[in-house]
C-alpha cells in the first residue's frame, strides 16, 4: 500500500502528523491558543498535498 505514496506524499503526511501530536501536546500542556493554532495546520498540510496531486496529474495530460 505504501507503494502507491511518492516521497512527497510521506513526507506531507508526516508533517501533518507531526502537526496534529504537537498541537495535541500543547492543548494537555495549557496552551490553548498554540494548540489551536498549529492543529489548524493539518487540514492545510493535507490541502496542500492535494493541490500538489491535482497540479502533477494536470500537468502529466
């Protein structure tokens, strides 16, 4: 299954995941405000891959 994610997929994902830990650690530490910050970077991290995908498969036609 991993086959199927180029380098940048892997490493999009693990940025967003990185994201998603951090933010969740800095909520259980009591920094409201950095945790809803940076957990706002997730679905951005995720657009922006998808971005990436659509301008390749664009691209490749």
């Amino acid at each position: 299954m991993l086959k199927k994610f180029s380098t940048t997929d892997k490493l999009l994902m693990l940025a967003a995941f990185v994201s998603l830990i951090f933010s969740e650690y800095a909520w259980f530490l009591g920094e409201h405000e950095i945790a809803i910050f940076v957990g706002i970077w997730v679905p951005s991290i995720l657009c922006f891959g998808m971005y990436l995908k659509l301008i390749n498969r664009h691209d490749a036609n």
